[in-house]
C-alpha cells in the first residue's frame, strides 16, 4: 500500500470512529429527556390527584354548628325547689376537616321562675360563617306540695248521743291556692244516734291535683264526759299466742288500738308480732323466756334476756322496742330469791338506757282467781270507773280473757272512754319496788 493510500484509510477510519461516538451521546441525551418528561409528566397527574382529591375533599366537607345538649328535652322540677340551669357549649366543625373545632360563642334566650307553676322554654343559640346551631329545654315547674289541713278543736270529738253533731271542722290552706277550707270535703259516717267510736275525713285538693285527707277520731257517748281525760290502756301480757289473731279481729272491729308486752314462749306465733305492729299496736317487750330464775338471777342476765327480745322485735317490726313490762311487775318479791335489791338495780337502770318500763292500776286478775269472761269484764269496769287513766293488765293467752275485750270496749265507748296504745308518755302506773 502507497503511502498515500494508507493515510487515505487512516483518516477515514478516525472519521468513522469519531461518527460513532456522537451517535452513542445523541441516544443517551435522548433517553435522558425522555425521563425528564416521564417524570414531569407523573409529577402533573400527582400534583393534578391531589388537587382533585382536595377539591372533592373540600366539596364533600360540611361545616356545621355542634351544641352540647341537655341529657333531655324536656325535665320537671318541683314548685320552689332550685333549677339548675344547663351549660351548653358550641363548636364550629367539618365532617371531614377542621374536626376537631373551634369555640363558638352561645346565646340562651328564656328564663324558668320556680316560684310560678309553668312551662317555660329555653333555647340555646349559636352563629359562626352564617352556619346556626339550636337547641332547646322544655322545663315543667309542677306543683307536688299538698294543701294543709288543720283540726279545728280537739283531734277527738265527744258528741252525746242524741244531742247535736257539733263538728268544729278544719282550715285548708295551700300554698299557691290558699285558703281553701270552703272546698273540704267531710267523709265518715257518725251515727249520732248511736253510742260507739267512729272516724270522721276530711278531704281537699288544690288546682294541681294534690289531695290530702285527714281524719279525726269521733266518739258517740251516753251523757256528758270529760273530752281531757277518761283513757283506757289495754295491755296484753305473755304472747302472742293461739288467742291473739282472735284479739286483733276484735280490736280491728272497734278500731281500737292497745299494748302488747310479748315474748317467745310460743315461737309457733312469733309472726303475730308483725301483725300487731302492721295492724297499729304498740309493741313493747315483757321477757324471751319469762323464766324468773333465769333473767332475776343478775342484771346481766336479765339484760341478755331483754336484749334477745328486742332482736326479735326488730326482726319482726323493723324497729326496736322502748317500753318494757317486768314478769311479774316492779313490785314483786319473787326476784329476792335470786339476787336481793335486783329490781332497785334493773328499775334504775332501763331509765339509763333510755326505755320506760310499765306496770298496771287496773288488773283483770286473769292470771289469778278470774276463770271466765263475766268476772274479767266485771274486774276490769269496776276498776276504770273514777280513773281518768286506766293501765288495763290481761293476758292474750287466755281465752276467756280475749273474749271480755269486746264488752270492755263497747263499755268504755259508752261511757265517754278513749281508748289508746301507750307510749313513752303514756302514764306507766309503777308500782312500789319491794325488791
């Protein structure tokens, strides 16, 4: 090869060298801006997702007033009690954004007097970006407070048999109506004619629709009494027992209540405790065991006798006992042959703790040489007569002294006699303590 060819061939072969390294630097710088619009191209369709999906975001956002409402709609409060006024809070929020909310300010528009019955209405307002908010309280102001009625006169109403029905009758009075005596209605019937013991109500309602009824006690009597005095107190001692379910019937049928000094000899009949306070009675305590060696033989004993009684009673009554009666009176004698001076000791110290204890100046004499009906009637009218406070002293556990009980109150009743369950301020007729 001349040296002109050679030459020729190596400058054709720099050309086409040189040729092939531009094309290789045009593809690259190709592909590179391919990647460049690939790349602004998927940037605009993120940029053009968010904004779709901020603006459908922001379509679908609903901005709203929330209140804090009252538990209710609608609450009763009492005529004169306090109202306690809700607090309702309000906040601007979205359903989608801004959930969380801003404080708005509340307006309420109505007010509740307590002193007027009513209906009154409360409602509370809020206002932000011209979105409102509501809500509303009906409050009832009711009246629940019944009229008063008083007794005119005395709460028993002696009236003679035959003689006139000299009825003094109530004032009614209520706090929003006043005076409504000229609106009492007289209910019972009083048989004028008729000596006996009977009731006599008095009715009343006021424009809210509360009634009240009283009632006082009228006794139909022979010739002239002594309205302040002339008691009679029943005492019953020793059960309860097979007869006393028969005694309350009676007592039930002259609505007569009376003193029943229990205790547990007859446990088969220890549920008639209950009755007997159901039924009105007194329920006092005489002795668990009636045992005079076992309960005078120290005051603890006799303490943890009582006690034990009581429990009884208060299982059976739901409450405790304060007056006590004791086996065989204060005044027995029988106690010294188990502890001397016990009854001085035991007189002084039921005082202490707070009980009366009660003996009797009218006995029956059931429990000694009594043996029917005829002879406890007759014991116990005689021994009433002249007293205006008689302390009646039988036996619920004996038959025929139950069956007295009934001539015995018709008796009284006509003889202008009140018939009462005792109490701690009932007279208690002590006897003198020998022991």
């Amino acid at each position: 090869m001349s040296d002109y060819e050679y030459h020729s061939s190596y400058r054709s072969s720099r050309r086409s060298g040189a040729a092939g390294r531009h094309t290789g630097s045009s593809r690259e710088a190709r592909r590179r801006a391919r990647r460049r619009r690939a790349v602004l191209r998927l940037s605009l369709l993120v940029i053009a997702a968010a904004a779709l999906v901020f603006l459908l975001v922001a379509l679908l956002n609903k901005y709203h007033i929330e209140m804090s409402r009252p538990e209710e709609d609608a609450v009763e409060v009492a005529y004169g009690e306090e109202f306690k006024m809700p607090e309702v809070t309000a906040l601007y929020k979205g359903s989608l954004l801004h959930r969380r909310g801003t404080p708005v300010e509340v307006r309420r528009t109505g007010t509740v007097d307590t002193s007027k019955p009513g209906t009154y209405e409360l409602v509370w307002t809020a206002e932000h970006r011209n979105i409102k908010g509501t809500c509303k309280l009906t409050v009832n102001v009711v009246d629940k407070t019944s009229p008063v009625i008083t007794l005119n006169g005395t709460d028993v109403l002696f009236l003679t048999q035959n003689g006139q029905d000299t009825d003094p009758g109530v004032t009614a009075v209520d706090e929003i109506d006043g005076d409504l005596t000229a609106q009492v209605k007289v209910g019972g019937n009083v048989d004028i004619t008729k000596a006996g013991q009977y009731q006599r109500t008095y009715t009343v309602s006021d424009t809210s629709g509360n009634e009240i009824t009283v009632a006082r006690e009228v006794r139909v009597v022979v010739g002239e009494v002594d309205p302040e005095g002339r008691v009679i107190y029943l005492t019953f001692d020793d059960g309860p027992g097979p007869y006393t379910q028969q005694l309350l019937d009676i007592l039930d049928k002259y609505n007569v209540k009376v003193t029943f000094f229990v205790t547990d000899q007859f446990p088969k009949y220890r549920d008639m405790i209950a009755e007997e306070a159901k039924r009105g009675h007194t329920v006092a305590i005489h002795s668990q065991t009636h045992d005079f060696a076992t309960i005078y033989k120290s005051t603890d004993a006799y303490f943890q006798d009582l006690d034990a009684m009581n429990e009884i009673i208060k299982a059976q009554t739901g409450e405790y006992a304060n007056i006590v009666r004791f086996p065989g009176g204060g005044s027995n004698t029988v106690s010294r042959h188990y502890k001397v001076g016990i009854m001085t000791e035991l007189a002084q110290m039921l005082e202490e703790k707070g009980f009366k204890y009660a003996d009797w100046n009218v006995d029956s004499d059931d429990a000694g040489s009594a043996r029917t009906s005829d002879t406890v009637y007759e014991n116990v009218t005689r021994l009433c007569k002249g007293r205006k406070a008689s302390v009646v002293l039988q036996h619920d556990i004996k038959q025929f002294s139950v069956e007295a009980v009934e001539r015995i109150i018709q008796w009284g009743q006509e003889n202008g006699y009140r018939f009462l369950p005792m109490d701690q301020t009932s007279p208690m007729a002590h006897h003198k303590i020998n022991n």
